[in-house]
C-alpha cells in the first residue's frame, strides 16, 4: 500500500511479481482543477526492478480510486514527455490514477540505452504491471506514444491480461525509418564495424547503435504480434495525418491487423501532435471511460 507523506516503502516480491519497488513522497498533496470526480491527488516518485535487476524511475498520479492507467514514452523520449504528462492530467481529473516511468536505459532509469530493445521494453512494461497489480490497483488500461505504442502492442500480444490498449503513432513497419537516422548505408556500416554512433547536426555523440540492438528491431514481427491480440481487448490506434516520423500507412496496417480495433486519424496532426493536444486527449480518454465499469475478463495474475 502506498504510504502517507513523510514514510517510506520498501518491499520485496517474489517470482510473480519479480521486482522490488520503493515509494517516495514527491509532492504529498497537488489539487488539479475541481471535479465531481476527485479534487486531491498525490503524486509519488517510484522506483521498480524489472527482471534484468535495472531500477526503473516512475511518478505516480494517485486520484481518489484504484483503477490505474500506465504511461509509456516513445524513442529517446521519458517520462516527462509532455504527451504523457498531459493524459495523466487528464486521467486524474477523472478520478483516474496514471503512472509514468522511464523504459530501461531511458530518463532516470537504469539500464544501457539500446537502439531496439523491443522486447525488454514490454518486459519493464511486464514488471510495472506486476507491481501494481500486488498493490492492487485495478490496470484499466496502457497507452503508449511512439515506440511506446509498439511497447503496448507487444506486451497485450504476449500476456493478454489488461483490457485496453492505446497505440499513439507507433510504427507497424519496423523496417523503414532506419536510414533517416542511420544512412542509407547502414548494413554496410554496422557489419564492417559491428555498430553505428549516431550524432546531432553539430557532429556531437548521441547514442550508439550495435548490430544487436538493429537486428532486434528487425526481428520484432509487428504483422504477427497484433494478430496474436485477444480479441476480448479493446485497442485504439491514434495516428496524426501529417505525422512526419511515421508515416499514416502505419496506423492502417494496425486496423487491418488487430482483432479487436478502433481506429482514429487526426487531420493535419504531427507526430508531436502540436495544436491537437486537447483532440488527443479527449480520445484517449474517451476511449478507457467507454469500458462498462473498467471490468473485464482481462486481469493481471498474481
């Protein structure tokens, strides 16, 4: 259970959860603007081990009940994003919690940052997931922006145990995009020399990519993974008409695909979603609200 301010937590948990979790108070009471819904909420900093032993770094919107949504940035992106800081806004002013944390190797959180990491990515989403479900809270949905749509998408493919699933702009063909950052010659590149450093327009270091890192991006089957969705979870797909950085095709593919899918194209939005903030948001919520009761036959395992 989470703790009054000024206490701390501390617990460990076994194999279900595989993690160990601590809270902090960060500011023990904020008061958004008034609803009928909830009028006080609590935000606390958290940190949660995800199986490869790495402490991720999280903050914690507590409203006034225990339904829980999860937050996952997108690529070279945190927690802070402020797409993700503006739903969790939005969520908790409808009495929503909302949970935001750093991917491994992102933001405050431990870990190597890597370019694919796809996998592991739905693996840290895995261990956030466990962990809230020990405290109880009731997971009513994840959401995701960018590479953390893909993240969402992946783990409701692998454990089918939360109800809704939003997917923000993520990308379905994993194989484009890689030459606006890397070249058009990156194979030739990453096989000579086993990695590529990729730099800013100032020629400054930005991260490394290995051949590992690529060939995991290149080996995550989206085409299959959106099959493997149950069809009793609910996803949505928002992707902006003009995005710049994943191209709209992308959004299709996931209708096409997804069992159980809803699909809606914002005109004129980018990637970033600059102008149509409170379009977004309104969807996104909109869409976790229309779920008879938050109840569902989808429920983490303890």
């Amino acid at each position: 259970m989470l703790q009054p301010a000024g206490k701390r937590l501390e617990e460990s948990f076994g194999p279900a959860a595989a993690c160990v979790s601590r809270f902090s108070p960060l500011f023990p009471f904020m008061s958004p603007e008034k609803s009928p819904e909830c009028s006080v909420v609590r935000e606390q900093r958290a940190t949660i081990s995800n199986k490869h032993g790495e402490t991720l770094a999280g903050l914690l919107h507590q409203a006034c009940s225990k339904n829980l949504v999860i937050l996952c940035h997108g690529f070279r992106a945190t927690k802070d994003d402020s797409i993700l800081v503006d739903l969790a806004s939005a969520l908790t002013r409808e009495g929503i919690s909302a949970f935001q944390f750093d991917f491994a190797g992102n933001g405050e959180s431990e870990g190597q940052f890597q370019y694919g990491n796809y996998r592991r990515e739905a693996d840290d989403l895995c261990s956030v997931v466990s962990y809230f479900t020990e405290q109880k809270y009731n997971i009513i949905g994840l959401v995701g922006h960018s590479k953390g749509g893909n993240a969402v998408l992946l783990y409701g493919s692998m454990y089918h145990d939360i109800p809704v699933l939003i997917n923000i702009s993520g990308r379905f063909a994993l194989e484009r995009g890689i030459d606006g950052r890397l070249g058009k010659n990156f194979m030739q590149s990453i096989k000579k020399d086993g990695y590529i450093d990729v730099r800013n327009r100032k020629g400054e270091f930005e991260y490394r990519v290995t051949e590992e890192s690529l060939k995991d991006r290149l080996s995550t089957d989206t085409l299959d993974s959106s099959r493997s969705i149950s069809k009793e979870c609910r996803v949505l797909t928002i992707h902006g008409s003009k995005d710049e950085i994943v191209p709209v095709e992308d959004a299709l593919m996931f209708a096409a695909n997804i069992p159980n899918h809803e699909l809606h194209i914002i005109v004129e939005a980018n990637h970033r979603y600059t102008g149509h903030e409170k379009e977004l948001t309104t969807l996104v919520l909109d869409f976790i609200k229309s779920q008879p009761d938050f109840s569902s036959s989808l429920r983490p395992k303890l």
